[in-house]
C-alpha cells in the first residue's frame, strides 16, 4: 500500500468517531435508563414498574466546578402499571417524547413481596429478550416498596443509580447480577442478593431537612427465583466470605465490658462437599482471614499471647456462630445459598442428576454442615493495648 493511500485510510479511519451516532436515532433523542424499581400492583397480577433516568439539560457542564447550579434535581423518574414489564414500559413510552433505552442501567431492585410472591422470573425473562439490557446490572430486594428506594437522597452522587452501583462495587454484602441470577436459575441452585432498607433521617447537606436514605440492611435467600428468607448482615457477610464475595469487611465484638474493632484481609474460603459410601452429603465449609485490630478498648494488655489467643478465638467462634446460623436459616427455607448442587453436578454428575428435582427437599433435611474458621490478628504492635496504656507506659 503506497504512503498516500496508507494517510487516506488513516485519515477516514479518526474521523469516524466526529461522524456522530450510527444508530438510527441519535443520542439527542434518547432516554437512558439508569434503573429500574418493580413492584406488586393494587389489583392481581398487576405489575407496577418505575425507572429513573438523568436529565442532561440540567446536569451541568462535567469537570467544571463553576458552574453555576441547575434548579431542580439532574435526574427523573417515570411510573406505570401493567399486566407485564413490557406493557408497563410501553405506557411508559407513550407519554415521553425521547425513546427508552436500556443500554446505561445500573441497577434493579425488586420489592421483597414481589420478589416472594411472583418471584424473579418475570425480570429474567425480560431482561434475556432485551439484546440491549446489560446483564451486568446489579440486582437488589428492597425490605419495603422498590418505588421508595428511588427516592434516596444521593448525597455523594449524582443520582439513586448511582449509590445502588456505588453500593454493587464495595460488595458490603457480597453482589448480584442479571447473569448471576440467569446462570443459578439455569443450574436449578439458590443465591443470596442484597436487601436493601428505607428510611427517613435529617441530612446536613439538605440543610437538616428530614430526606429520604437507603442502606444494606442483609440479604434475601433465593429459591427457584423466588425470595424464601432474609439474613442480617453477619450471616449475609459470612455467607459471601464463602462464596468468595465479600471485600474487607468490619467487624466489632463485645465481651463483658471490652470492645473490639477489627478488619479483615486476605479472605479466603473453601466449599467441600463429600458424599459419603452410605449416600450422606457432608458439606465442609472453611473460612480464613488476617485480622487488623482498628480499635481495643480493653483493660487487658493483649499483646500478651495468651490474651491474644483468647482473642482470636472469640472472633473464630462469633464468625463461625453467624455462618452456622446462616446454612441453618438457608435449610429452614430450602435454599441453596451456597451453590452446593453445582459443586455435586460438577463433583458427582449421577448423584445430581438423582437428586436435581428434588433437591430443594434433600438439601433443606439430608444435607450436613461443617463450618471450620482460622482467622489470625497478624499485627503485634503497640494498636494491640489501649492507647491510654501505651501513653502511660511511656510517661513511666
């Protein structure tokens, strides 16, 4: 190829990007949806869907702090009732003057009687036929109504879909996608997915005003795509450190009048299912982490070993007490939180195959658990003795 021919392509080639959209609508006329809240409807079988998307006209200019302020809020929402999410989206789209489109959404949340009731089949159908919805997306169960979660007050961000995202990355307990749940639904196991709570609190940067707030509040139990149970947020967070989900998390104890503040790092688990010769499931799960005290409020000096080994195992016995009480609760229920019908598919395909279509029965009565933990406090510092101590120590 000659040098001129050679700069002509070059040259086609970097004005593409300035040739605007290809779609056959451009941006412009679009409508991104950021998320979507789904709830039961007053009458049966009525689905009530809400979406909440941004409005460029008032976001500003991006990076200039300058900028003076838009009146309003930089983001909207939209509600419609239906017999389906399509027919609910559809009178949606009716009355807005830009087309939906799927392509941005962050995050959906499900209400827990929706998601108890009709369960999450209705948003994996949709969402499998939708070539455009991204099956990234994080899927979040709201203690209350889903339509109330997009009313949070996004303080540090610029809209709800924001936080729900922000909330997905940090993994406080653990994460679900659309794909996570496509891919359990298929295998015919259970899952855990975030439950979140509503609230109302006065919040400095509305200038006092009592605003509406969310947070992690535990988790919901999944069945069959139906919600069969919730966890507080010990047993949610040990239930993740198990399934390898869960990112430096916080933990505090209290023994008599002695408090303990402490992280973890290095997280590490193992799921072990053994079948044995008489035909029993024996399902050994082991937890390990590296604790960092961040607090000790203690009048005992526990850089002494045999405090810090009394230590430590009160933090192995409280983790290892919240993980037992979670497959508990996870049997009670019938669900399959930890995945263990993949783990025999894959470690004895015929045994499966036997027990698939009952396996929500055999898991919830036949199944038996071993929990092992081996968490360690790795620093030996002066942060291991109350800092009042180290002071008079050193006043000595």
């Amino acid at each position: 190829m000659s040098r001129r021919r050679l700069a002509l392509l070059v040259s086609v080639l970097l004005a593409m990007p300035l040739s605007g959209c290809w779609s056959k609508i451009e941006l412009n006329d679009r409508i991104f949806i950021t998320s979507a809240y789904i709830d039961l409807g007053e009458r049966p079988g009525e689905i009530v869907l809400s979406i909440g998307s941004p409005l460029p006209n008032r976001m500003g200019s991006i990076g200039n702090s300058d900028t003076a302020p838009q009146q309003g809020k930089s983001y909207t929402s939209h509600t419609a009732s239906g017999h389906t999410i399509p027919d609910a989206l559809d009178k949606i789209q009716s009355d807005l003057s830009r087309k939906l489109t799927w392509g941005q959404t962050r995050a959906v949340v499900v209400s827990a009687d929706f998601a108890a009731q009709r369960g999450l089949q209705d948003v994996l159908e949709w969402a499998s036929r939708n070539p455009f919805f991204p099956f990234r997306a994080y899927v979040y169960v709201s203690e209350g109504p889903a339509k109330e979660v997009m009313e949070l007050t996004p303080v540090d961000e610029r809209a709800p879909a924001e936080v729900l995202r922000k909330f997905g990355n940090r993994k406080f307990v653990g994460q679900a996608t659309i794909k996570d749940l496509a891919v359990d639904s298929a295998a015919g196991v259970g899952t855990t997915v975030p439950l979140l709570r509503t609230g109302r609190r006065p919040l400095i940067s509305e200038n006092n005003k009592v605003s509406p707030w969310t947070g992690i509040a535990g988790t919901a139990m999944i069945q069959n795509m139906r919600m069969t149970g919730r966890l507080d947020m010990d047993e949610a967070k040990a239930v993740s450190w198990a399934e390898g989900n869960l990112a430096a998390p916080m933990y505090d104890m209290l023994t008599g009048k002695e408090k303990f503040d402490y992280r973890l790092n290095r997280l590490k688990s193992k799921v072990s299912p053994v079948v044995s010769s008489a035909g029993d499931i024996v399902c050994t799960v082991q937890l390990s982490a590296e604790a960092t005290l961040e607090s000790a409020l203690s009048g005992e000096d526990i850089s002494d070993p045999a405090a810090l080994h009394r230590l430590e195992r009160q933090m192995n016995e409280a983790i290892a007490a919240s993980l037992q009480s979670a497959l508990e609760k996870s049997q009670s229920a019938g669900a399959d939180i930890m995945e263990l019908g993949a783990r025999l598919e894959w470690r004895y395909p015929r045994l499966w195959a036997s027990l698939k279509n009952k396996w929500a029965q055999v898991y919830g009565k036949e199944v038996r658990f071993k929990v092992k933990t081996n968490i360690r406090v790795t620093h030996l510092n002066g942060e291991h003795k109350p800092m009042w101590t180290i002071l008079e120590d050193q006043s000595k």
